[in-house]
C-alpha cells in the first residue's frame, strides 16, 4: 500500500533532521579544529595575522571544485565563506573599516568577502578607511577602485601610493540600483538623493521615467536612503542594503543602465598575502620622461608572458604633467616568471612600488 502524502513528508523531516545534527556535530569539530590551529600558532610566535586571504581563497576553490551539487557554485562558497567567518572569530575577532554610513555597497562587499563575524567599522571617507587600517584600529579596510561604467575611483589610487599599506585581497560586487520612497508610487514625488556616481549610473532611466524631477547629489546612497526615509515625498537610488535598512519602499528594482555594471573594491591591510594559484599584482610606476619609454616599462612583461589585466594613467602627486601608471598583472609576485619581470621593470623604471599580490576574486 503506497504510503500517505504525510508518510512520505515525515520520512523526509526525519532525514533532515538527522543531517541537520550530522551536520552541526561537524561543524562543531571544524570550529574546535580553528581552534586549535590559533593555539598552534600561537605556540609557535605566529599569531599576528589569524585571517589568511591565499588560504580562504583555496579552501573556497577546492570546496568549488568538488561540489556534487545541487547547490550552485555561487551557493556553496558563500555557505563556506559564513563557516570559516565565524569559526575565524573563534580564533580573533577581526574588525574592518569601509566607507560608510551603514548601508553603502562598501559595507555590502565587506560582507560579501568575510562574512557576518566581523566587527565592521563604517568611516566618512576613503582616506580614513587607509588611517583607520594603519593606525591599527582596524585590521583590515575595504574601498573602492574602480567601477566597470564610470571607470577607477582617483582618491584610492592616490592613497594606495601614498601610504605603506599593502593590498591582500579584492571583491568585485555586481551594483543594483533600487529606486526607494516611503511612497507606494511615483506620482507626487519631489526630489531624488542620490551619489553622483549613481546618478551618473542611472541616467538613461532617470531620464525616461523621471526627467523632471529635481536631483541632489549627496555623499553617499545609504545617506540618500536616510533623508528619503525622513521625507515621504522623497525618493532615493541606493542597493538593497540600505532599502532594508531604512526600510523603504521598492519602486523601481535594477534601475542601472549597464545590466553588467560592477564596482572593484580592494581589501587593504598591514601584511600581504602569500600565493593562492590564482592570484593578481598591483603596482604603480613612474616612466622617465624619453620616447619609448612606457614600452620600455611593458616589455618585459611581454618577453616573460605576463598577462597584463589593467593599465591605468593618473597625474603623480605634485607633479606638473607628470604621470604615474597603475599596473594590474595576473600571478603572484613570488612566482619566478612575475619576480623576474618586476625585476626588469624596476631597473627600467624612475619609480616603482608593489602594492600586493593577493587572491583573484570570483
């Protein structure tokens, strides 16, 4: 006699429920494991830097690799990237600086790439994100660099050059635009808050669907998402962070121009990261005033083939028509083929400095 629809879905349960304590009794024994690896360490002088960017990186690929499914990639790292956050707590509760207020797409790539643990610090600016990470009231610091529609973000690269902070991981977050109001509709509204960058970001939709309403740029979106939040005839373009934050209304989701639009953040902090595998180095060099001489910078990374993955001019600091050029290249600046290009260029170059080698994000 088949079994009742009830039978069946109460076998189902029991099954859940027995994986469910298989699977909190492993992931107690993996916690005690994290903890045993800080007393290890410690034992040994090593427990400056718990948080080990080359070795998350390669747990989450080996995870990746071996997926039987049915959970998607995606899913899976980001289950694993929550165990090692919280048994990583276990070990040194870690706190990181990014550019807030609470709500911001800084705070949601801080998440994105170490989890719920954390303490997060949110700072007025990137350059207290920087002075927050080497004063050493954070131990890490995230910040933007670059977005795919309006290109890199200046105040990061000046500051990557001017401090001794080393660069030891990047989070590249896919940016989706809401249009939020305490309203339930469009009609009535009288203003918009936004960042300029996403205005600038949502501008052919703004200017099909809302062109005469006044736009005011403000320092950031989840400070949009605060004034529209005290004004219902308000509405603001921010992430989804800061419509649940302020808990605002959804008018308008994806509103974006460019359906792939993705900002690059960069994760900061006192030490670098050893190799992954999969790894990219960012410097930044200076060229001597003669013809041919960037050539003469990116030739060696040619002749020892070396893919170069971004090159980016800005005007050096106090420098009248002087250039400096970040230099974005694919490998770790252990391995022998990068070491003996790097070599090369700092013996051509008039200035040169690596800002770190760390793990590729996915």
């Amino acid at each position: 006699m088949p079994l009742s629809l009830h039978e069946e879905l109460a076998g189902k349960r029991r099954e859940i429920d027995d994986l469910d304590r298989q699977a909190l009794e492993i992931l107690s024994r993996r916690a005690r494991c994290a903890q045993d690896v800080g007393r290890i360490k410690a034992r040994h002088g090593d427990a400056g830097y718990p948080y080990r960017p080359e070795r998350e990186a390669q747990v989450l690929q080996r995870i990746a690799d071996i997926n039987p499914g049915p959970l998607p990639e995606g899913a899976v790292r980001q289950i694993f990237r929550e165990v090692m956050s919280v048994c990583l707590a276990l070990e040194l509760p870690l706190k990181v600086a990014y550019l807030g207020p609470a709500g911001t797409f800084s705070e949601s790539a801080s998440r994105a790439h170490f989890g719920s643990a954390p303490t997060l610090l949110p700072q007025g600016s990137i350059d207290e994100v920087f002075r927050a990470v080497e004063a050493n009231h954070a131990d890490y610091g995230v910040a933007p660099v670059e977005n795919s529609t309006e290109g890199a973000v200046g105040s990061t690269l000046d500051l990557l050059l001017a401090h001794a902070l080393q660069v030891c991981g990047e989070v590249q977050l896919r940016i989706h635009h809401h249009l939020l109001s305490r309203a339930e509709e469009m009609c009535g509204l009288t203003r918009l808050y936004s960042h300029a960058q996403s205005l600038a970001q949502c501008h052919e939709w703004l200017n099909r669907n809302l062109a005469a309403l006044p736009r005011v740029p403000v320092a950031s979106n989840a400070e949009a998402a605060r004034m529209a939040a005290e004004d219902p005839q308000s509405c603001a373009i921010a992430g989804e962070a800061a419509a649940d934050l302020y808990r605002l209304n959804k008018l308008a989701a994806n509103i974006e121009d460019d359906c792939s639009n993705s900002t690059r953040f960069l994760v900061i902090a006192r030490h670098g990261a050893g190799p992954s595998g999969r790894d990219k180095t960012s410097l930044v060099c200076a060229a001597p005033n003669r013809p041919g001489a960037i050539y003469e910078l990116l030739e060696p990374l040619v002749r020892h083939g070396i893919d170069m993955s971004r090159l980016q001019s800005r005007p050096a600091p106090g420098g009248m028509w002087e250039y400096v050029f970040y230099i974005d290249i694919i490998g770790h600046r252990n391995d022998a083929p990068v070491a003996a290009a790097l070599a090369e260029l700092g013996a051509r170059a008039a200035f040169i400095k690596v800002l770190g080698s760390y793990p590729l994000a996915h």
